[in-house]
C-alpha cells in the first residue's frame, strides 16, 4: 500500500528487549505499524509475542529500547498511557472482571456516559454495548456476571471492550483461539471496516490461513528476535513455518493407527442438562471425534464421562478383561482412577494451578504414582516424569520447578496435556488439544495421539478445526443442540459435509 510506505508509522517499536530470569524474552525487536495496516505477528509458542504486547501495553517495563507513538517518544510504564495514546489490547489471557456484566466489562476504564447532572447514563451504556457486540454479530446476555458466559463470548466481550475504546491502533493477541467461524467472520469484516477508518491493528495467531486472510504484511518472531517483515502477498505459508521453525512441517496428519474392533467405552443413552440421549461405543485404538458447533453439547460430554458434570440419565460401560463393567465416575478423581482423563478447554480456569510448578501441575492427579511410603512424595519421580512428558511434548520452560503462569500460552496448554498423559490412561479425553499451540507442537501433539492409539488407548477427540477432526479421527459423531445427530466414516466424508450435520441444513441420519 503507497499510504504505507510513505507515511509516518503509527507506532515505531524500536530495539526493544525484555529479559525475564533465564530468558531473554523479547530481544532487540523493531517493528513499525502504520494507520490502516493489519499486520501479522507469528511464531512459535514462547517466542515473545505476548511479551511484546505487554510491554507495548505498558502492563511490563521493558529493559532496553524505545517506543514512539505517532513519531514521540512514549514511556509506556503504566497500561493508562498506552490507553491514553489511542492503543487498545486484546490480550490472550482475556482481562475481564467475572463477577462484572458484559455491559460493564465493555466499559471497564473508559468513560461512561453521563446523564446532564452526573450519574452515569446506564441506558445509553447499554445501547452502546449491544450496537457495538451487534457490529460483532454477538447475541450475549449483557446483564450475567461474565464468568457465567463460554469462553467464546468472553473473547467476544473482550474485543468489545477494545473496539469500544476507540482506538487508533488494536492489538490482538490470538483473539479467534475460542470463536466460531461464523464468529471468526464478523470479526474480520470489522477489522476491514477498522482499516478503512485507518485503524491499525496488529493481529496475532497461530493460525496461519487468517493471517493470510486479514493481513497486508506478517513479521515473524523466533526466541525473542524478529527473523523477518514481509509483504503478506510475497510470502507461502510454507515460508512462514520455515521462518517460525527453522525446519518445514509437511504432512500435517501422521498416518493413523489402525483401530481394533474391541470395544473399549460404550455409552448408551447418555443425557445430562443439555446433551440428550448419546450412544456410541469406543474401539481400543480409536480416536473418535466430536464434531458440533460450540454450544452443541460436546464439552458436557466429556466432562459427565470424566465426573465433572452430572449424568441424568443412561448408560456407561467401560471394557476390560473381565468384561463390561458398568461406571458412573462421580468425581474426576474417581474417573483417572479408572483410566478416564481429560484435557479440558479453559485452561486458566479448568486446568492449571498457575502458582505452582509445572511439575505439581502435571503430577497432580497422579499423586498416587508419586507416593513414596504413605503420604510422602518422592519429588525426584515427579520431576524426572515432568521432563519426560515435557520433552515429548516440546514443553519450552527453564525448569520443571518453574510456575505454570511464567510459561507462554501455549505451553501453558501443553501443560494440561501433559498431566493427562501422567497416569494410566485408558480412555483420553481432549477438548480442543491445540488451541493455540504452534504448528510444530500440534505435529508433537497429533504423534503422541498416534502412538497412543497403537498401544490401544482410545481417545474422545473435540476440536473445532474441523480438518484436525477429520485428520485424525476414525469416526465421528456429530451433535447439534445436545443431540447426536449423525455417526459418520472419517475417511467416507468431507468438511461440507460435517458441517451440514452441524448446521442443520441438509440430510439427516438416525443416529
Ligand atoms: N512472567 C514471566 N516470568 C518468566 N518468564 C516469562 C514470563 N512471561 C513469559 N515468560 C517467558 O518469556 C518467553 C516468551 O513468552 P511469550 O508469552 O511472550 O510467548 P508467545 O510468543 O506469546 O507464545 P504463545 O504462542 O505460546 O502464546 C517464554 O520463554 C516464557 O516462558
Ligand atoms: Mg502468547
């Protein structure tokens, strides 16, 4: 774009650098980002990008560098200069108060309207947060404390708050990890409507078909450095995974582990407060996939298999060498007790004990295994199967005594995978495994699914990638609105075809 070119970038990020202990997080970074640019930001999980958001934010300090904003030097020590400067954050760990309303979430730190003697204006507020959550195409309800909305909504209420704020430059940091496409969608029609306004955003993923949907130029990030700026037009995804990894990543999909025909779990007319009447059975070897629309009922699936959601009605039958036993886990402790483990979607608040070591983290539910006599742990186990897990799966930490919250995001996530691995699992649990982990760990993570599968472990697969669910699932069932809807051939259909069954439009087959 000439205007690009020519003009004076609206935030010049010049030879910055932030060291954490052990870490050289972000290192020597200069980046300019103009008006009416929507520019890329990708790399591998842990390779600053966050950290970089940060400091621009001003929610850390950073060590060495400047940053100009519209050509002035910009301090940037407190996150109320940023905002003062017409910069709005999205970030990935979403900073919305839970027991606030999406009303008041939206305008957290902005300034409420006000009535001509004062108080504030609560209806123009209201009507100002619906236009703006219309504009994304939202239907929330503005009055819940947040924290009883899916996660998917809380992002949406998140960019509400940015968009709201009217800023000249947005930073989204993986701002889709949770929304739908249809979601995904609005989303990209208002950062185009942004950019001609002469907004500019900095866009983050790491999926990398949106960042060549949405951007005009992708700079790539690499253990803290810039490898490189591009015009998005000159560049291959394959150049991109190239510049994040220093190697290609070519079959995305490993081939998959034959199934056996020995049933494992059988689930039969299985309902709860919104899934109603699920049955299939689960093969040794198998990975199942779920596949639906968010809000379809599948995390409540999984989560009344692993006890952590009440079954109201129905059957579940686990196999074994004495033949089926019926179960009915009432607690997770008491499904890992019986081979049933889960990686669960929100990992912040589902998962992870963000205080305390990887190692604690990943071990928890297994502590039985780490017992040494009676209640004392032998630490030494604990942390040595730590490494292994985290070296099978790519976890970058200094040490395994590091607290999970200092670990990027997606590490983060590799975390929870992690402790799910730690026992001895029969039937593996996981809901949206890769959300936000980088090319090179979702390769990692669809390997250790494959082996998994080989040694008969079978797995209950939820993700809303659809070609993930269709690379690596046998079968699959579909649900919509809590019911299962169809029970499909992974090899025998397309994506259209999935999502027809998703959406309601077309065929339907008895399940
Ligand atoms: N508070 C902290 N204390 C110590 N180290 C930290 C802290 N926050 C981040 N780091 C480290 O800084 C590095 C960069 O992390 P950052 O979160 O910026 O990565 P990222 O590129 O955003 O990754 P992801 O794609 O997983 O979100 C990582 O090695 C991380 O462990
Ligand atoms: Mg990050």
């Amino acid at each position: 774009m000439a205007q690009v070119a020519s003009a004076q970038p609206l935030v010049s990020i010049r030879r910055v650098s932030k060291r954490y202990p052990g870490v050289l997080a972000v290192d020597d970074v200069s980046l300019d980002l103009f008006a009416g640019e929507v520019h890329g930001l990708v790399g591998e999980n842990g390779a600053g990008k966050s950290t970089l958001i940060k400091l621009l934010a001003g929610a850390i300090a950073r060590d060495q560098g400047e940053i100009l904003v519209r050509g002035r030097p910009a301090e940037l020590r407190h996150v109320w200069e940023a905002k003062r400067l017409g910069l709005a954050f999205i970030h990935q760990e979403l900073n919305l108060i839970p027991y606030f309303t999406a009303v008041e979430n939206i305008f957290l730190g902005h300034a409420y309207p006000r009535r001509r003697w004062g108080g504030v204006d609560w209806r123009r507020l209201r009507m100002h947060a619906q236009k703006v959550l219309e504009q994304l195409g939202a239907d929330i309800p503005l009055d819940l404390p947040v924290s009883r909305l899916s996660p998917g909504q809380q992002t949406l209420v998140s960019i509400a708050h940015a968009l709201a704020a009217d800023a000249d430059l947005i930073v989204m940091d993986e701002p889709t990890a949770s929304l739908t496409d249809q979601e995904i969608e609005h989303l990209f029609a208002v950062i185009r409507t942004l950019q001609q306004r002469g907004v500019g955003v900095l866009y983050i993923s790491h999926r990398l078909a949106e960042i060549f949907a949405i951007t005009q130029r992708i700079t790539v990030m690499r253990n803290g450095r810039v490898v490189t700026t591009q015009p998005t037009a000159a560049v291959t995804e394959r150049d991109l995974v190239q510049w994040m990894t220093g190697r290609t990543v070519d079959t995305i999909y490993p081939p998959r582990s034959p199934a056996t025909q020995t049933p494992l779990l059988t689930v039969a007319g299985l309902s709860g407060h919104f899934c109603r009447d699920i049955s299939f059975t689960l093969h040794r070897g198998e990975v199942l996939g779920v596949a639906g629309l968010i809000g379809s009922g599948r995390s409540e699936l999984l989560r009344m298999l692993f006890g952590a959601a009440p079954v109201l009605a129905g059957s579940i039958h686990l196999h074994g060498e004495r033949g089926a036993q019926p179960i009915r886990p009432r607690s997770p402790a008491e499904a890992y007790r019986l081979g049933l483990a889960l990686a669960p979607e929100e990992r912040r608040s589902q998962g992870l004990v963000l205080t305390r070591p990887i190692y604690e983290n990943t071990t928890l539910t297994f502590l039985r295994n780490f017992a040494r006599s009676g209640w004392l742990l032998d630490r030494r186990r604990e942390i040595d199967a730590t490494v292994q897990l985290g070296a099978r799966l790519g976890l970058r930490s200094r040490s395994p005594r590091q607290p999970v919250a200092q670990l990027s995001g997606g590490n983060q996530q590799k975390v929870v995978f992690a402790r799910a691995l730690a026992g001895e699992v029969r039937v593996l649990l996981l809901d949206e495994p890769t959300r936000g982990v980088d090319v090179g760990a979702k390769q990692d993570i669809y390997r250790i699914i494959r082996d998994l599968t080989a040694q008969g472990v079978g797995v209950l697969l939820v993700s809303s990638e659809l070609p993930e669910v269709l690379g690596l699932a046998h079968r699959l069932i579909v649900l919509r609105e809590g019911r299962q809807v169809a029970t499909l051939d992974a090899d025998a259909v397309g994506e259209e075809e999935v999502l027809a069954y998703c959406f309601g439009v077309g065929a339907t087959q008895a399940p």
